[in-house]
C-alpha cells in the first residue's frame, strides 16, 4: 500500500497524464507529408490522429458522412479521404456551398474540414509545441445553431465548455446552406501549452451541427 500511495504522489507530481499510454500517432499519408503540427500555428481538425475510435477519435457512428458519402468516390484524394474512418469529412467547394455572400468570413476551397459534429464526439492531434507559453485559440467553422466546444491538453481539460455563435443567416434562402456559413473568430480562448509533445483533443460538448476547420495557436506570453 506503502508503495502505491508513493507511486501516485511521484506521477501527481510529475504532471503526467494518461497521455503517456496514448497509442495515437500524428496522420501522415501520400499527399499529406507534414505529419505531427506546430505550435505555434494553425492545426488542421481533418488531420487527427491515426489510432481509430476510442484512441485518436470517437464519433457517434461508423460511417463517414462525408468521404464516400456526401461526396461519392470517384478516385480523387478529397472525395476518398479517410473513408473508411468514423470522423465524417468533407471540403470546401465553389459550386454555391462554401463561395456565397453569405459567409461571415470566406474559406479557401478544396481545404478539408470535420463536419456532422454531435455533442461528446472528439477527435486528437499529437502537436509539437515550441515555446512554453499563454496562447490565443481561434477556429475557423461554421454553427447553423450555435454550440459548445472545449479543448482539453495532455487528457486535462484547458478552457471549460467555449460557447461557439451561430453562423445562421436568416437571409440565406437555401436551407441545406445553413451549414455553409463560414467565421473565423480569432480569440475563442487563451490557453497555457508546455514546451514538447502534447495531446490536444477537440471536444463537442453541446448542439453539434457545426464543422471545424482549424485551430490557430498564437503565443501571447512567455
């Protein structure tokens, strides 16, 4: 008993996490060559981690609602990405989708993003962080209902539930459009990173319905 209780206070104090048995390893693939991201920088959310749900990811089902759904295979790299993975995943399109007068701010095209979000999916990235520091979050999405999302580092949560505002415009006429609203906010939170390895993991903690881009990292404070 002696030794167990010693055992804990040696990785309380130490700062480790679960983290430390994380089985996830940075995505790489023929096209994407960048492997594990930086910080600071902006961390792409359709490059989570390999491992497969209950390690990288969990997501409420199975199929990809995006790859090989939404946009058929047809042997492009876009339409066939990360098919047979739960994490639903689309792109960015200028065919009256993602190019209209009613984004908030304009994406880029053919630039991949997590999408079909639903409350307790999550998805983690193995990132690289070079400065010890504060950070400002921003996210590039769209929220047809508005949500909440968090963002835990090393499995412990670093900033509570984020309220996330509806990209819903009443001036669209197109229903299916309403998911299509692109914003960028660039500071939806602060949060403190260590210098190293770590595990960020995206939570969406409330409503769903929302896509997600990317995470921008910029240091503040040292």
């Amino acid at each position: 008993m002696r030794t167990r209780i010693l055992l804990c206070l040696v990785i309380a104090f130490s700062g480790c996490t679960n983290s430390s048995k994380y089985m996830g390893k940075p995505y790489m693939d023929s096209e994407y060559k960048t492997g594990m991201q930086v910080i600071p920088g902006r961390v792409y959310c359709a490059y989570y981690d390999t491992g497969g749900e209950g390690i990288a990811y969990h997501d409420a089902d199975e199929k990809n609602n995006g790859s090989g759904a939404l946009n058929p295979i047809n042997g492009t790299y876009l339409h066939s990405f990360r098919v047979d993975e739960g994490v639903d995943i689309s792109y960015t399109k200028s065919n009256d989708s993602d190019n209209t007068e009613f984004n908030f701010v304009d994406p880029p095209m053919n630039v991949l993003y997590v999408g079909w979000t639903e409350p307790e999916e999550w998805t983690k990235y193995t990132v690289k962080v070079e400065k010890t520091g504060k950070y400002r979050v921003g996210l590039m999405y769209t929220s047809n209902r508005g949500g909440k999302i968090s963002i835990s580092v090393d499995d412990q949560d670093a900033t509570g539930a984020i309220d996330v505002p509806s990209t819903f415009r009443d001036d669209d006429p197109v229903d299916w459009r309403q998911w299509h609203h692109w914003n960028k906010i660039d500071d939806i939170a602060v949060i403190f990173l260590k210098k190293g390895v770590r595990v960020l993991t995206l939570h969406t903690v409330e409503q769903g319905k929302m896509n997600y881009m990317w995470l921008d990292f910029e240091l503040v404070s040292e």
